[in-house]
C-alpha cells in the first residue's frame, strides 16, 4: 500500500509518495542520493507528528504506524 507522507531534516521538507512496507531507512537514503534531503544527516529516529511517538528509522512505514498525511521530523 502506498502512503504520502512528509519528511523533515533540519527544517526541510520533503512531500512523498512510498510503498509503507518498505524500510524508513532505505527510504530515506533515497532521498538523500538524489539530493532531496541533506547529505551526511541520517538520524536513527524520527517523530511522527500524527502519532507523537518516536519512529525507528530501522523499521518499516506500516511496522511503525506511519499513516497517509503523517510528517516523520528527524530527532538529531
């Protein structure tokens, strides 16, 4: 199932479309290598500002609750 979320480092923002079975993470380092997102900046953890819980970068979309119109902002 596919989800739009927004993502956010150091106050960018970054709207999404992404498959929620796969890895935050690998996600993100997408991201990242298209330079979408800061080079050098990858946080372990992010807060989910729909569920205002700690969101582990390690684990998947669906795996952490990550829902449609969710914003994921990077704990540093």
């Amino acid at each position: 199932m596919f989800i739009n979320i927004t993502v956010e480092v150091n106050g960018l923002r970054r709207d999404i479309r992404i498959d929620s079975e796969q890895k935050i993470r690998e996600c993100l380092t997408v991201l990242r290598q298209s330079g979408k997102l800061p080079m050098g900046v990858t946080p372990d953890y992010y807060r989910s500002r729909l569920n205002q819980m700690p969101v582990s970068a390690y684990k998947t979309f669906e795996e952490e609750s990550v829902f449609d119109g969710d914003i994921l902002v990077a704990i540093l």
